[in-house]
C-alpha cells in the first residue's frame, strides 16, 4: 500500500518536473539562473520573503536587460520596450486585490470592462478637475490641516501623518469634502493599522492564492496569529469601507456618486471604491516619507527648494506647479523612492513576441521593475543620485525610463490626485519650516523599504524635527 503511494508520488513529481522542463525549453534561450529553467522556488522565495524587488534587480545586473525569473516567467529591463507590453493582459497576481468577491478597475483583465470603468471614474481624475477651486479646497483644507497638527509638535513622525493626510484626501474626492475619513483629527484611525496589518499575507494570495485559500478555510491559518490578523484587517477594512459609504450624502458625493448611478452591483462598487482607498493613500504618504526624509538629510537641496518657495504665492496653485526645482524633487523621488517600485505582470499574446532578438512565446508572464528601470545608467547620468535639475530639461531617454506611475492603459489613474497633493503639501511644509533628523534616531527607525509590492519604510516609522523658517534670513 505504502509503495504504492511512494510510486504515484514519483510519477506526479516526474509529471511535474518534465512538465515544467517542457515548458521551459521555450525560454532556454533567455539568460537567467539555471534554476529557473526548472522551477519558480526561488522567485516566491525571494516574493514572500519580501526580497523581490532585489532579486530581481540583482539579476538584471548579472543577465542584462531581459532576464529568465521561472520556466514560465521573464522580466525586462529595456525601457524602449516596455510601453507596449503593458498594455498586454494582465495575470491572476491582481486577483489579490479583489474585495467582497468581485472584481474591479485594477483587478479585472477584461479589457471592456476595464475600460468601461476606466471612462466612469476619469473625468473625476483629471487635472483640470482636481484644479477647480471647490475642488483643490479638498486638497487645501487636510494640508492646513496637518501643518496645523505640525505646529502643535514638533517632533513628527511624518509616515503616519503624510498618510493620514493622503486617506483624507482621497476619501474625500470619493465621499464628498465633508463626508470622508478624518484621521488627521483623530476619527477613525484604527484604519490606518489594519491596512497594514493585511500586508502579511499579500504575496502568499498574489503568489500562492489557492493553497492561502486552503489554508485558511482548513483552519489551519488561524493557528498563525499574524495570518488571523491579517484576515481581522481585511474585515475591518471591509466594514470601514461600507461605514463611510453609507454615511455620505449619495447624491453629493462625487466619485461615489458616479458608481452609484451606473448599474454595477454593490460589491462590485464596494470593491472599487476600497481598492481606490487603498492605492491612493499609502503611495502618497511613502511618498511625501521619503522627500522629506532625503530632504532632511540634504540641507542644501532644502535650501534650494526654501530659496524657490520664498516669493512664491502658495493660493496660485499654477505657480507652484511650475516652479521647476520642486518639480524635480517630486520626480526624482519617484524615481529613487518609487513607492510601487515593483514588477506588473502581463501575458504575452497568442501571436508572442520577439523582444531583444528574442522569440517569447505566447503566455509567458512579462513584466518590468521601476525600481530597475530607474537606476539604469544609460538613461540616467549619475543614476544613482538625487538630481532634481535634470528634470528641468529631461532627455528622451529620462522620460522613457521613468515609469513611477506604470505605462500604457493600465498606467495609473490617481497620478493628477497624487502630484497635486504632493506638490500643495510639500510647498506648504518648506514654505513654512526647514525639516531636519532628530540628533538621536528611534530605535525602530529603519528607511530601507519594506518590499510588499508598495513599499513603506522598514517599520513604518520615519521622525523628523521641524522648526519654523524665520521670515529674511533663516537660522
Ligand atoms: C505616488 C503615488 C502613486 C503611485 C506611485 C502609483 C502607482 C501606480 C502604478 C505603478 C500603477 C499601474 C499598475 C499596473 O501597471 O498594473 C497604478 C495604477 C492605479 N492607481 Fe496609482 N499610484 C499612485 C497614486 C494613486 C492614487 C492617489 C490613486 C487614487 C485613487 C491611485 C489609484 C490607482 C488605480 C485605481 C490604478 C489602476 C488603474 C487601472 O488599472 O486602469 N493611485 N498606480
Ligand atoms: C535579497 O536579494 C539580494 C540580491 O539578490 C541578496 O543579496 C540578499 O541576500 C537577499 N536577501 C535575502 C534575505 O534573501
Ligand atoms: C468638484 O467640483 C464639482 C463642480 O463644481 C462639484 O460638483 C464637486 O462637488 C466637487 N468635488 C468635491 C469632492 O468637492
Ligand atoms: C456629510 O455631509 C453633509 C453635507 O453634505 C453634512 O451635513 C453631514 O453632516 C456629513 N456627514 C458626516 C458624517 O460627516
Ligand atoms: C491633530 O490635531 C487635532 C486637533 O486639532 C487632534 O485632535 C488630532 O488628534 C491630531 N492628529 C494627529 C495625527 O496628531
Ligand atoms: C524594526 O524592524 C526590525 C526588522 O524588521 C525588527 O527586527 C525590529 O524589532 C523592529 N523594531 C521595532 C522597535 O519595531
């Protein structure tokens, strides 16, 4: 009896094996470890061990800029290819960000009606939207808002504030001005936990969803306390999200409103309208994060940025927008600091594609890394330093490289929100203090990233000291 169960597993573990050789072969050509010809071990490894981005990095610069990560999947670091292959389907990594069972805009890789939400939600998602006067007053009033908490404490840890700014704003663009979060005033910020409590088991459901999902409907997973947690999270996110949506004003709530009068069911709005809680916070906060952070430790490209604000009117928005240091500050932020620095995966089409002198077969997973793309040194002279001034003329190859916001149809739709917020918050701070790092660091203080697909610092903490700019000279 034994034997037999010892002979069928021999037989599934060669099925296995050849099976992934088979598939293989048509990779063989594409450098990378000789591992990955055979099995994506070492790719989930590396993911849920939270190295991915790393890894991969690391192999680019051993195999060059197409680089073999499994027997099915490849990355590419060759900024010239890159745009179309994000408009390629997307892969069941997404599903990880479903809610309530259904699909939504980032989710879903069908294509109609990826568009179809795309064309609902977007005019709410433009510039010239987010620049009308009652509009940027959304933006405006949580960014006074925060300087006014600032003032009350000098001391900051600008992680949890920058995000409790970045939640406010967005929820209010989706609820109404009045009727979204308020953690900055100290309402509802248990929120702000349990998303990050629901990241630890992100990569195990984006990687590995099926055996997650046994584990969890087995019972198995409530034996890990910080796999019941996470569970625990999901569902006050869940509740939190319903929460704000049925105390809003339906017919005064803007983006909400929209959802509210097409004819998508319940829980496909409620999917949508979390997952856009979700994208459009933590990104902004790890943003603003890693500015001030790198600003605070680089007193003279501070100076320069107080030197640029000083006679500038902060209610003339338009002005602030063109003010060309700041606006290389926020790119080459976005570039080093990339809050989603990595990979999206897609699938190569039926007809497959010849990339690099490469034959790449249909159905292979595709994808590219801004974090990557955005150290190359061919694209990026001195890539490995902060140089707000190259973006005052960027080069061709500058702008084909950088890919903070993704590429393509499925590129970000958030990134007017994002810039605008970024850019009121950021001049209102410098205008009004220099930021400096406390002579004697927190423990816990750690600003390596965190890899969880979007990033935060290492214990998502981050202190700065702030202290009021004197007006004519500063001291
Ligand atoms: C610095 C801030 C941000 C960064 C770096 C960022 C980055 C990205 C990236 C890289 C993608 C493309 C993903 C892919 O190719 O599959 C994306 C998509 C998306 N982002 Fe953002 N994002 C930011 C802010 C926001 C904000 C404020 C929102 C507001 C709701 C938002 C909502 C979305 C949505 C809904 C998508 C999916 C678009 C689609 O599938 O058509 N993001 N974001
Ligand atoms: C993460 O990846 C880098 C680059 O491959 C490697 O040097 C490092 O050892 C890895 N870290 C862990 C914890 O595996
Ligand atoms: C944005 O402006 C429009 C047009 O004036 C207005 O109807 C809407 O309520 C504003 N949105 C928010 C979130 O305040
Ligand atoms: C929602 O907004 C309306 C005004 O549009 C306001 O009267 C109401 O008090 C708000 N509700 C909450 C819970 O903030
Ligand atoms: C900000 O200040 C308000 C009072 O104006 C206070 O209630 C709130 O707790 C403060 N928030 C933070 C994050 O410090
Ligand atoms: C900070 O993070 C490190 C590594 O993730 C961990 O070992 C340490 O206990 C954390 N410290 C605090 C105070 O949370």
């Amino acid at each position: 009896m034994i034997s037999f169960f010892v002979l069928l597993l021999a037989v599934g573990v060669v099925a296995l094996i050849s099976s992934a050789f088979y598939k293989s072969l048509a990779l063989k050509d594409v450098p990378g470890p000789l591992i990955t010809r055979f099995t994506k071990i070492p790719l989930l490894y590396q993911t849920i061990n939270l190295n991915r981005t790393r890894y991969i990095h690391e192999l680019h610069r051993k195999y060059g800029p197409l680089v073999r990560l499994a027997p099915n999947e490849i990355s590419l670091n060759h900024p010239p290819s890159v745009g179309p292959i994000y408009n390629y389907e997307k892969t069941h990594f997404y599903n990880a960000f479903e809610a309530y069972g259904a699909k939504n805009m980032f989710s879903t890789p069908d294509r109609a009606r990826h568009s179809s939400r795309r064309k609902l939600l977007g005019g709410e998602y433009t510039k010239a939207y987010m620049l009308r006067p009652e509009n940027l007053t959304v933006i405006n009033d949580r960014v006074r808002q925060m300087l006014k908490n600032i003032s009350e404490i000098n001391h900051v840890d600008v992680f949890y504030l920058f995000n409790y700014m970045a939640q406010d704003v967005i929820s209010g663009f989706f609820f109404g001005d009045q009727n979204g979060s308020h953690l900055l005033q100290g309402h509802d910020i248990e929120v702000f936990d349990a998303w990050h409590m629901r990241r630890e088991t992100f990569h195990w459901f984006a990687e590995l969803p099926k055996l997650t999902n046994f584990l969890y409907s087995s019972g198995i997973a409530s034996l890990l306390p910080s796999w019941r947690d996470a569970a625990a999270a999901e569902q006050f996110i869940n509740d939190m999200t319903h929460k704000w949506m049925d105390r809003c004003d339906p017919e005064k709530s803007h983006l909400l409103t929209k959802l509210l009068k097409s004819d998508l069911s319940r829980e496909q709005i409620s999917a949508e309208v979390m997952d856009h809680m979700g994208a459009g916070h933590e990104t902004t906060g790890t943003t603003l994060t890693f500015m001030v952070d790198h600003l605070s430790k680089n007193p003279e490209q501070q100076t320069k940025l107080h030197e640029e604000l000083k006679n500038v009117d902060l209610d003339d928005f338009a002005a602030v927008d063109k003010l060309p240091y700041l606006h290389g500050v926020v790119l080459e932020t976005l570039r080093l600091y990339s809050s989603i620095p990595a990979s999206e995966p897609r699938i190569v089409p039926a007809s497959g594609v010849t990339l690099l002198d490469r034959f790449i077969p249909a159905s292979t997973v595709i994808s590219a890394q801004p974090y990557s793309m955005h150290r190359q040194e061919e694209y990026f002279e001195r890539n490995l330093e902060f140089v707000p001034e190259r973006w005052n003329e960027p080069t061709a190859s500058a702008k084909t490289a950088w890919m903070a916001f993704g590429k393509g149809t499925r590129g970000c739709i958030g990134q007017n929100i994002a810039m605008v917020t970024i850019k009121v918050a950021i001049s209102h701070l410098y205008k009004t203090y220099e930021t400096s790092k406390p002579t004697v660091l927190p423990a816990s203080e750690n600003m390596d990233f965190k890899d969880y697909y979007m990033i935060t610092p290492v214990n998502d903490t981050c202190s700065v000291v702030f202290r009021k700019v004197e007006h004519g000279e500063k001291c």
